[in-house]
C-alpha cells in the first residue's frame, strides 16, 4: 500500500505504471514513455499491456499491474473506457493511490460513459485512490524534470519557472501550447478532464503549498463543491494570487460544457461573488491564462494604483490610460521634480503618458536618454509601477539601449513593470520581446492585456492589505 | 490652380512637393522619397529645402516651393513648426490645394502650438487647401502603389486589398506595423493626426466612394462635428462597414487625449448611442482594429446568427459558445441528417461544438475524414458561419488535411468562417495561418478576436437588412 501523499504523487512520483498501446505514434503509452526520458524522469517506469510481447524503449512489458512486485506511486491509463473498472481494481489491489486517467468515453460521451464514471468513482473512493480525469491530457511537473505527457508535441524542453497552470482542457498541456518556443516558465500542468475526483479544490492546496508555484491560473468549466471552493481559495489567495477563467457565463456555455466534461455549471453570480469575496483574479479571455501569471511571477507588487507610462506615441499612451482607468488605475502627473528634469530634455516630455515620439523626430540622439528617462519616470514618487512600450525599430537600431535601461531597472527599481512591443518586423519584435524576458521582465501580447496584467496586481496587493 | 479633388489628391497624387531635411536618416525627406521610389510611385517629387545644395536620391532639390513650375497635387511638410505658416502660404501661392502636415509641435504641444494651429487652419481655409494633421505619420495608397511614409520601416511591399485604416495615430502607419510580415491586404491609410482640418468624416465621405475599399477601420480620440459626423457615416455604413476604436471612455483617457492631439473628447455615451443608430460597429481593442477588418473584406455576410464550430477539444468549443453567446451568437444542434452523418463517423461526433478530440486518439485514420467533416458542418442549413480551431500539428502532418479542406470551403460554401489556429511549436503555427489567409480565409490571434469579428459579421447583416 502506497503511504505518500496521494496528491503529492502525482507530481513528484517515483515509480509510474503506464497501461495502453506501445506501438510508436504521437499518442499513447509509447509517447508518454519519450517524453518521461526525453524530460529526464529518473524514476522507476513499468509498461503495462496484456499482449504487446516486445520491449517499448528498451523496458519490460508486463501483462498486468499485478505482475509488478514493485511499489507503484502513480498509474496513467489510456486504454478503452470498457476495461478501465478492471484496470482500476487491479491497481486498488496493487496498492496504487494516484491514477492519471487519459482515457475518454465516460461523463463527456453519453450515459453509458456516465455509468462507467461513476462506477470508476466508486472503486476509487473503496480503495482510498485519488483519480486525475477521465477525459484528461495529463499533468507534468516542469520543476521536477516530469513530463508524462502523452502526446507528441515536437520539443521536450522547458523553461522552469513559478507559473502552474489547471484546467478542465488538455489546451494547457504541451502538445497545444508553445511553452518552448515562448521560453514560458512554468512550475505544474493539470487538466482535470472531467474531475470526477481531484478537482480545483485538491489542486489549490496542493499548489499552494507547493514552494515552486508563485502564481496558480485555473481554468474551470464548473465548481464540485461552492462552499469548499470559496473556503479554500480564501485561504490560497492569502498565500497565492489565484487567476481564474471560467467559462458557463451564459447559459448556452454552460449547456456546451455540460457536453464537453458533463460537468453541471454553478450560476456564474454566485461565482462572480466568490470571487469578490475571496481575492480571485477572474481572467476574461483563453490566452489570459497564460499570459497574466507571469507578471505575478516574475514582478514585485504595487504599493498603489498610479501607474507611469512611457511610449513611443501618444495614441497608446491614451489607449493604455483608458484602459487603465476601466480596470482602477490612475496615470496622473508625475512629481514637479521629474515632470521638471523630463522637459530639460525636450520640451512637454514630463507629462505622463510619457511621450518620446516627438523629441524622437526633433532630437537627433534623444535615444541616448532613453535609460534616463525611464529611471525618472519609475523612480518618481508618484509612479507605483510602470508601463512600457518600446519600438522596435526596424534596424535593430534601438536594442542595446532597451536592453540597458531594463537591466538598470531590474538592478534598482523594486516596482512592477509590464511591457508591449510594437514594430514593423515581426522578428525583431520577437527577438527584443525574448531579451526583455530574459532579463525578467513580462512582454505582453496585447496593450491592453499589459494594462490588464498591472491591474490585477493592484487588486491582489489590496487583497493582501486587507487580510 | 489645382482643380481636382483636394482629398482625392493625398491618394492619388500626379506630383508632390517634399518640405523637410534631405540627409540620409531614418526619418523625414529622404526617408519619404526613398519610400515613395520603393513603393513604385510614378508621379513627380520635387524635393524643398532653401539650403540643402545637393542632389538627393537623383532629385534635384528646389529652394523654394515659388521654384517650382509644375503643377502640383500634393505637399508634405517636415519642417519646425514655427516655419509652417511662410512655408503654407507659399503652398496658397503655388495653387497647392492638398497638403499633408506631418511636422509636430502645435496644439498637442502647448498653448503656442496651440496658436500656429489656428493660425495654419486659417491660411488653409483662405486658399481653399485641405490639411492632414499636423503631427500625423502621414498617408498611403497601397493599391496605387503610393507609400510616401517618412519613416524606415524596414519593407517596402504591401499585399494589396480591401481594408482602409484611418487613426488619429501613426501606430497604423507602415513603420509601427508588419503589414508586410503579416502579408496583410490594405487599400489605404492615413493618419490625421491633431486633425485640424481633413477629419474622419472627411475620409468617411473619401472611402465610401472609394472602389478599393471594402471595409473601414478607425482608431479616434474625438468626433469634431458629432452632427455631421452621424450624418455621414449613417450613410457609409449603408455602403461599407465602418469599425471604430474610440478612447476617451473614461475621463482619464479623454484628459490624455487632449494632450496627444490637442483634441476635446465627445461625451462617450452619445457616442455609442451614435454608433447603434448608425451601424458603427465598436472596437474594444487596439489590435481589433486589424484584425476585424479583415474577416469583411473577405467573406461573405451570414444569413442568421447560427454558428457551427469545428475544433480538437472540448474546451474551446465551450469557451467560443460562451463567448458567442454574449455576443448574440447561437451555437445550436445540428440538423438530424448532420448529427446522423457524423455519429457515423465517430459516435457523439454530430454535437455542435464539432469535438474531433476523442475520435483522434481512438480512431487512426480519423484525420482522412476532415473535409467531410468540415463540409458537412459547413453545407448543414443550421448553420450560418463557421468558426473553425485547426490543431498545427508538430509535425506538420495535417497541414495539407487542412488545406485541401479550405480549398473545397472557398469553392463551394458562401458561409463566413473565421479561424483560430494553436499548436506546440510557433513556426508550424505561423506557417498554417500564411497558408489558410493565402486560400482566403482570416486567422485570428486570439479565440475571443474571432468569435467577436463573426459577431459584427451579424451585427453588420442586420443593419444591411433594415436598409
């Protein structure tokens, strides 16, 4: 009988029982076994298929989890929805506590599938064994070098980072985001499929207890439980700033998702009010999941709301004020001193948003005070975090200025910093975006989703106030 | 005298007088002419500068506008402000009746920019010119092959097509985006910058007549004649759909728009009003301005509000019926032929959301059923528009499945589809998305963009049918 943390073993197991197909393909028990080796898993891996007779990379077939003498920590099962109350017997005997179940066809199918889940649910709860889905694309752990994801995703490195992300959809898991080619840096990856057991609640006191998670952003369809929900998180976000995207807004979503994981929608007020009450950050968008945490990540909180902008053009420095301005921040007047210090420099230049274009056409080397400007303006007693917008010029010309000023930032300013580019090379673009994050600093997508970024960090630093 | 039309002119110019500096630099007189002979223009350029003595890009370079002896369509002035006025009435003089201001320092300035403003607004208004700007990043004609840009932005070729933009901010011009990476298919831009004379309901007038432009996109910070201007586009919107980004929502954002463009925001919520009594439909975000667009220029109005979606997994069909929904848009069943037609497929398949997710790991040839799929999704008389979520596979191997799919789409459904496109790695991505926009259907940056842009689909056929 397995004595660890059930949970625990999920994420950090050293032994795992891989039952389903070995044939090599981009799905399955085979894939899921690459990308275990590929991501440097050092534990124990035991296949298990009743009729595949050959080694799959270079391990032991066995016909059945009851062949292993061995002591198993986690099982990952993608075979038929029909064997799987076997299956999950055999492991219950085998003295196995966590289950990933890959496999599909139950809750989300019809009501046969239905049936099967709550057969499964049955089974797990006599045994005492705590089950990941069904109807789930798996888990990794990012920290820990385990990546049992079982598909082909075309990379197998990452980058390691305090982000874990949840869901109730496998469009978190490797195969369907590019966390490699965006240098994401990620902590834990859960989709729940359908939760028949683990559910958000488990994976909040998991992750909040868990030193490599900085931030948790969940993506949810419904709530199992209300009362234990708004209990729980309560106590994370005093730990943990929790981001959460849930979909049944409407009715019609709630119908779709009831189709999608068969899980029954909570009303989306009571849900909104939860929030209120219990400092979570409600995402709006699918891309904000993974796009918001890093600020949280990576940056200090805000002392206050008053945010300084500096850009290359006024238009999105008044965009970024009006958006600002829905979300609770302010972009008022910097102090006399630096409004004072900017206009030496060019005249009208003190005034925030912080407008540089044009002193950019008039000022032949205006570029040289670029590190200056920005130190005035997020040194400014009035300023408590900063956006910044930089142009990425067509000829790389303006790089090595950009990339100064940000590392003197990171060396002496202890304020959030958010940041857009913009420019008329996409790879120049992208390789300054790739700078700046290296140094530590969160590149947004959108303008608005920088301003968006800051403000939950103003909502999180008062709900931490207030606690 | 100049006797053809003066806003005709800043597009379709036979000849232009350049005021600014003619050194080589990324920005003013050189860079314009330099990107006028990239562009292909084959009018006349006749270079002003009193003291520059040499030629420049094979140009000779006149000392004075009263120099020149041809006639001339339009004038761009890069000069300090305190210049302008001489250098305007010299303009007056030469019969000039179009002139496009990119110099700054006037009413977004200070209180005697503020003056030069009028003073200029006065002198144009004697001699009958019209004025773009002041403090603006000028105009193109990408179909006529005039690209009269004063920045470097790296790339000279356009893809030609039917989206006009028009701002009140250079962030639409060619060197603060990648129309050319993006292979984005634009008609025409242009700046107005502070907006002293030409105005959005000038351009409206200009590009409803215009035969290159199918759709109308605008970024403003203020309606300067709220009258006239819902007048005006009242009647474009029965032409042409007009989207329009408007700041100055909050009073934060309409105080830092005064001080970009000197410009008095309108009263937002006569603004919106304006915008349901007229068919204007309402950007939210700085990027919808290009993305949304493009979705009008290319497909063909819905006939009802009935979307069928297409994707891998459940979760994006419920985030997209969720998000649908808050914009009108219904995600109904299937017709029984449909549902029947693909329960054959795959049992549950025939569900709107379309959900191939479960029969891809469990069925090994699924993917050489796409197109049927698609088309029977496509062809089913409940359906009106199609948002469709490919899978770019790491190993590309669907890529000609998807394909071949849009190929027979564009050949045989006259429904509107909208894309959204995920994947593991960012080249194979960006790869499918090169490829479907090359067939002709618009790839959206984020799910949400999407769905959205179907949604003023509707939006924009209702106020077609009450016409």
């Amino acid at each position: 009988m397995n004595s660890k943390d059930p949970i625990a073993n999920f994420f950090e197991p050293q032994s795992i029982a891989i039952f389903g197909s070995f044939r090599e393909g981009n799905f399955g028990g085979y894939m899921m076994i690459r990308n275990l080796l590929d991501s440097g898993y050092q534990g124990k891996i035991f296949p298990v298929n009743p009729t595949f007779k050959k080694q799959v990379l270079n391990y032991q077939v066995f016909p059945s989890v009851l062949a292993i003498t061995e002591e198993i920590d986690l099982a990952a099962i993608m075979i038929g929805a029909a064997s799987v109350p076997e299956v999950l017997r055999q492991c219950a005997g085998q003295g196995i506590k966590s289950v990933v179940l890959v496999a599909d066809g139950f809750a989300e199918r019809d009501e046969k599938g239905l049936q099967l889940q709550q057969e499964i649910v049955a089974i797990a709860k006599e045994s005492g064994m705590r089950l990941i889905g069904p109807n789930t694309a798996g888990i990794a752990n990012i920290i820990k070098g385990f990546n049992p994801c079982p598909y082909y995703a075309g990379y197998s490195d990452f980058c390691k980072g305090g982000v874990s992300i949840c869901s109730q959809t496998g469009m978190i898991n490797p195969q369907a985001y590019p966390y490699w080619d965006l240098k994401y840096k990620i902590s834990k990856i859960c989709d729940l499929g359908n939760k028949c057991d683990v559910d958000e609640c488990d994976m909040l006191e998991y992750l909040a207890n868990d030193p490599d998670t900085r931030v948790i952003s969940i993506y949810i369809e419904s709530v199992a439980n209300g009362r234990r929900f708004a209990e729980i998180v309560g106590r994370v976000t005093a730990k943990k700033p929790v981001l959460i995207l849930k979909t049944g807004r409407t009715s019609e979503g709630a119908k779709a998702s009831a189709s999608h994981t068969g899980s029954l929608a909570v009303d989306d007020d009571i849900f909104e009010a939860t929030c209120r009450q219990t400092g979570i950050l409600r995402l709006d968008k699918f891309n904000e999941l993974f796009e918001i945490p890093r600020i949280f990540a990576s940056q200090p909180l805000p002392k206050d709301n008053r945010l300084g902008i500096f850009s290359f053009t006024g238009g999105v420095g008044v965009l970024a004020t009006d958006e600002g301005s829905r979300h609770g921040i302010t972009v008022g007047p910097l102090t006399t001193k630096t409004t004072f210090e900017l206009n030496k420099i060019f005249p009208g230049l003190g005034k925030n948003p912080v407008d540089l274009g044009p002193s950019v056409a008039a000022v032949g080397d205006i570029m040289a005070s670029y590190g200056k400007i920005l130190m005035a303006i997020a040194t400014d007693e009035n300023v408590d975090m900063i956006l910044i917008i930089p142009w990425a010029s067509p000829n790389d010309a303006f790089s090595d200025i950009y990339l100064q000023a940000y590392q003197q930032l990171k060396e002496s300013c202890k304020k959030p910093v958010a940041t857009w580019v913009y420019g008329p090379l996409i790879n120049y673009n992208r390789d300054l975006i790739q700078k700046l994050e290296e140094i530590g600093f969160p590149v947004f997508n959108e303008l608005e989703t920088a301003v968006k970024a800051l403000s939950m960090m103003v909502a999180y630093a008062n709900t931490k106030k207030q606690i």
